[in-house]
C-alpha cells in the first residue's frame, strides 16, 4: 500500500512539474509574440474536455487540429476516443511542434501557418474532414481574416461537420452568418484562465 501511495504521489508530482513548465513555456511563448500565441497559459482541462466533446468519435474522416499549443487539447481528443492517427495538428511555433512530437508520435504534427490552410489532399486524404479543433488567438486577427480562416475551414468540412473555437471574447469571433454558417455557443468554463467559452461554426446541411 505504501509503494503504491509512493508511485501516485510520484505521479501527481511529475504531472504538476510538466503543467507548471508548460505554464512557463507559454507565458515566454506569449511575451515573444502575443499575436501568434494569443494566451499567457495552455487551455483548462475542463475546456479542452468542452472543446474535445463536439468531436464526433464515429464521424470518417480525420481531425484537423489548429494551433496545439503544449496538446492539452489533443491529448482531450484522444481521451475522447479520436486515435492519435487520425489527429493533423498545425503549430506554428516550432518549440512547441518539436514538443508535440514527443509526446503524441503518432500525432501528424505539421510546423506552419494555421491560417494557410490547403485542401484535404495535402494532409493525405481527399475525404472530407471529421472536424476542425482550434486554439488559434482569433480575436487577435481582423475581422476579414478570421472570417477568411473559418470559411476556408468549413470547406474542408461536411455539412453538419464541426469548427470548434474557443475564445475568451464575449461576441463570437465571426458573427453569425444564416447563409453561410449555423453559430452555437457554450456555457462560460469560468476555472479556466481566462474565463473562456466555446463557439461551434457549421455549415447547414440542407
């Protein structure tokens, strides 16, 4: 009993020291470029899980992720039932893309511009995409890009298919548009720092 008491207090430490350096690194990350990081620490385990329960396990195709950041949001995905194998993640920074390597090799880690997005044949598959997950600083964008970004999301997608942002705003980061997009907005996760809330953009599927 108290070997095993030893390796949970062992375990609850390594995890606590990882989640403080990860901490560190954003907070560096943030004060180097703000407008590429967006967030002076990782995203909560609660709204990661909020963000990672409107991926739909069962829908074919795979899930692109933007801006994975330190994967506190991927690693969600997988826990959700997404396997690692079928996760695209694009980071810009490449400190954190060498780090998501690392830690989910089986992960598709792709170092680059989030904003850039291609068609799916460039992340090996002419399917559409099971969803879009992003932790991208939008709102640090203009309102043409942003608007750009989630448009050009959304044609990779299904009709029905999800784009997932979180935002720490309290308007969406693209309002709605009934004749491009349907719009659905979450609860406030208020533990997470900063209070954040998850939009959910889809194209109409009749």
């Amino acid at each position: 009993m108290k070997t095993h008491s030893l390796f949970v207090g062992q375990g609850r430490r390594k995890r606590l020291i990882t989640k403080v350096r990860d901490e560190v690194r954003f907070l560096k990350s943030w004060a180097g470029n703000p407008l590429t990081t967006g967030a002076v620490a990782p995203s909560g385990r609660k709204l990661a899980q909020l963000m990672a329960a409107y991926v739909e396990p069962e829908r074919a195709g795979r899930v692109l992720e933007l801006g994975p950041g330190t994967g506190v949001v991927t690693r969600a995905l997988i826990r959700r039932g997404i396997r690692p194998e079928k996760i695209v993640s694009i980071e810009y920074n490449g400190k954190f893309a060498t780090m998501m390597r690392e830690r989910f090799p089986a992960v598709s880690v792709v170092e680059g511009d989030a904003y850039a997005l291609r068609p799916c044949s460039h992340m090996g598959t002419d399917r559409p995409l099971a969803s879009v997950v992003s932790s991208l600083p939008l709102l640090s964008r203009p309102p043409h890009e942003r608007r750009a970004l989630i448009e050009k999301a959304l044609d990779l997608l299904e009709p029905g298919a999800p784009f997932i942002q979180f935002s720490y705003g309290f308007a969406p980061p693209v309002k709605r548009d009934s004749g491009s997009f349907e719009l659905e907005k979450t609860r406030w996760i208020v533990s997470n720092v900063p209070p954040a809330r998850v939009w959910v953009y889809r194209r109409p599927t009749a």
